[in-house]
C-alpha cells in the first residue's frame, strides 16, 4: 500500500510555483496550505499564496524572506533553493498538483475511518449516523470539484447552447422547462416542478394539500415515466396506495376502503394498478423522520433507481434541531432546500397553516400563515396554497372547484389558478377551457362545478 503522500510532488509543484508564478493561480485551484504533508511543503505554498494575494513578485528569495520571519532565515532560503533546483520538470506541474489533491484526498479518507468509528460508537439513532457518516464523505468529495467562482464570461458558451435548448424545446411544442404538475395552468403559471427547488404545498385540514401533491408525483411517475419518492410520515404504505389507485384510475376511493370496488369498477380497479405496478412509483412511511434520515434515504435511493420529483408529508411532522421547535422548522426547511439543490430535483413539501386564516372573514391563507417559522417562506422557492371555499361554506357556488394561490415563486408571478376537486376519487383535474364562474340559477346549483367542467381525462 502506498504512503498518503508524496515528497516529490510537493517538491516538484512548489518548485515549477517558484519559477513559473504566472502558473501560480492555476496550480493552486482546489489545493490548500493542508493538502501538503509536510510542515515546511505546507509554509512554502502559505507564503506563495500570500504574496500573490499582495501583488508581489515570488521567486525563492522573496518567498524564503517571507517565511524567514516565521522561522530561521537561513534554512527557509536553503528549502526554496533546493525546492527550484530538484524540480524535474514544470512543464509537468499540473501532473505534480494532481498527486498532491489524490493524496491529501486520500488522507482525509483515513481520517474519515476514525471520524467513522467515533459516529459508530456514539449515541443516537442508526440513521442520523449514517447520514452524518454520508454527509462527511460528501464534504471530502465536494473539495475535488475545483472552484466554484467562475468569471461570467467564461460560462456563455454553456448558456448559448441552454438558450439553444431551450427554444429547440419550443418549437417542437414544449413549453416546459421542469416537470409537468398535471394541472395546466399551474404549469402556465409556474412553469413545472423546476430541478433544485423547494415546494412547499400549504393548506388547512380537509383541503387537500395532499392530494395535490400526490397528483404532482403520480402525474410524474404515471404519464412522463420519470422516478418519484413519497416519504409519508402520517399515513402508511397502504393508505398512500389506496389514494394512489383511486386517483389515476378514478374508482371512488370509499369503495377501495370497503372493498366493493372489485366488483364495481373492476376493470378501473385493475387498469389503475397496472399503471402504478409498472411505475417507478416508490412510498416509505415513518412515524417519525429528521432532515438527515430523509437525506440518507433519498439519496441511496437516487443512487440505486433514479429520482426525478420527492415529496415529503408533512413538515411539522419532521424533526429538527435547535433549542425551540422555531429554530427546528427552520433547521427542516433550510435542510429540505439543501436537499434539493443536492439532488437536483424538485422537493414538495407539505405544511399545516396556522388558525389565523380562519378568524378572518376572507379565509384564503398568505404566506404568514404558515406554521412556526418565518423561514419556510425565506427557504422555499414556491408557495402553493390550497383553499376550497365550500369547506367553510356549506352552500358555496365553487362546489368542486378548488384554488391554488401562488403566494410566493422566484422568477414567476404570484397569483390564483382553479382546477376541479374529485374528492371522492382523491385527485385534483384540469377545469375545460371554457370554465367560468358559477351563474345563480338552479339548474346550474344542481351539480357540482367539478362534474359540469372538469376534462374526463385520464392519466
């Protein structure tokens, strides 16, 4: 096995430093004074780092000056001479700061192993630790990648062809960027589910907040084929499938519950599980779940089958960390936005409203009714709201129709867009075309808006 370090290396890379400043700022990218092995290795490269900060010539003089007035003047000057002398070659530098990164890489990974034994033997639930052990592999990883800062220029060329892309995909029609949420004007509004974002998808009991999400993932799973998990940690596996049937297969989900579904809408029945069989639909159910534990499982997750949509229910089901359960929902939607822009996809995360909502006249929620921290609204990048005005109003014109309040989304404009409620088949549709809303009258009283507009597509 070989040492986790190397000597010539850092002999070399420093001497080609020495001779070559100009190749100064591209050598060093992603290296630090840490990843040299060698204490007199790691103040040389301190030194040359200082001095170009400065703006000062750097030779083996001026460096040897330098670290001389941390240590004996005379044995730094020998060090940097015979650093520039015994280098092989500089044409070969960027080979030598490769060895370096590999090997300072490679001694974080034997620290890594005793960071590990110490999580191993400490307190605290399986999963936290196994996310902690994660996260600290990640860290080292994440040092590899080179620096993040690039100029603006430097990334036009890559924006060209994403501009290019993107109108490609609207002449040929595909006038989203993310995933579709089944619903059409929402998708209008929002544009999709976009990669990196957190969703969080609010509302009061009994609106349905949950069945709207899941809409988003079967939408996503069922008709665009992509991979979607749903982390539950308020019903289980079979509720969640029960939902799931009723909604792409329209069976209503009372008859599911009862098990007279077999016999009255068999073939419904039977067409909705083959869709969800052979979709890359995956459900856990926890009674209770930290940012860490989530982290851990979706990300093995992603690794094994691919991940295209997460959803999590409920936020204040979650645990957090902090001293009072504000400083722990803030905690939970910080991690949760961390964890898309991680993954790369889209987060729907499901929160309760506060009360407030409901002592007012107008019942529709705001942003500042979510629940317990102001930091939801700071972390998420889109706020749906889910308000059906016949929950409060027995007697409602809007019977059927449910509105879907944008109260916060960057680079898109906040608003209401109206879909059809199908309660009994847990699902949320697109209203036709020519929607509009209710006339008094009886005839249009005796049904529901949902029945008289909704399309009677299926997914």
């Amino acid at each position: 096995m070989r040492e986790p370090y190397s000597l010539e290396a850092e002999h070399g890379l420093l001497g080609a430093m020495l001779q070559r400043p100009e190749l100064i700022d591209t050598l060093s990218d992603d290296l630090s004074p840490e990843s040299f092995y060698f204490a007199e290795n790691a103040e040389v490269f301190r030194g040359i780092l200082a001095l170009r900060a400065a703006g000062k010539a750097v030779d083996m003089l001026t460096v040897a000056d330098h670290i001389g007035m941390l240590d004996n003047g005379d044995r730094a000057l020998g060090h940097c001479a015979a650093l520039v002398n015994n280098t092989p070659s500089v044409a070969s530098a960027g080979t030598y700061a490769g060895i370096v990164r590999e090997r300072a890489v490679e001694r974080a990974l034997y620290d890594l192993s005793d960071r590990t034994l110490e999580i191993v033997r400490g307190s605290g639930d399986i999963q936290d630790k196994i996310a902690s052990v994660q996260a600290a592999a990640m860290a080292i990883d994440s040092g590899t990648d080179g620096e993040e800062v690039v100029k603006a220029g430097d990334l036009m060329a890559e924006q060209l062809e994403v501009w290019q892309e993107r109108h490609d995909r609207l002449m040929r029609g595909e006038t989203l960027i993310g995933l579709s949420t089944g619903l059409a004007d929402l998708d209008e509004k929002t544009g999709g589910l976009q990669p990196e974002q957190l969703i969080i998808v609010a509302g009061r009991p009994a609106m349905g907040k949950t069945t709207l999400a899941m809409g988003f993932v079967l939408d996503a799973v069922v008709r665009q084929k992509k991979s979607g998990l749903v982390i539950s940690l308020e019903m289980s596996k079979g509720a969640l499938m029960d939902r799931a049937v009723a909604a792409t297969g329209k069976v209503p989900l009372n008859l599911i519950k009862n098990g007279s579904a077999c016999e009255s809408h068999g073939a419904e029945l039977c067409a909705a599980a083959g869709k969800i069989q052979h979709a890359s639909l995956f459900i856990a159910d926890r009674a209770a779940a930290s940012v860490g534990r989530i982290r851990s499982l979706a990300r093995r997750h992603k690794m094994r089958y691919g991940l295209d949509i997460l959803m999590i229910d409920y936020l204040q089901l979650m645990d957090g960390v902090g001293g009072n359960r504000t400083e722990e929902v803030s905690s939970i939607s910080r991690g949760c936005k961390l964890l898309a822009r991680e993954l790369g996809i889209p987060v729907v995360l499901l929160s309760q409203l506060s009360r407030e909502c409901e002592k007012r006249p107008n019942k529709r929620p705001v942003n500042s009714d979510l629940r317990e921290s102001g930091a939801i609204e700071q972390d998420a990048d889109v706020i749906l709201f889910v308000y059906r005005d016949e929950v409060y109003h027995e007697n409602s014109e809007f019977k059927g129709v449910a509105e879907i309040i944008i109260g916060k989304g960057r680079d898109i404009e906040t608003g209401t867009v109206r879909a059809a409620f199908l309660g009994q088949y847990n699902r949320f549709e697109n209203l036709s075309a020519n929607w509009c809303p209710p006339v008094k009258s009886p005839a249009a009283a005796a049904r529901p808006l949902s029945e008289r507009y909704a399309k009677k597509e299926k997914f």
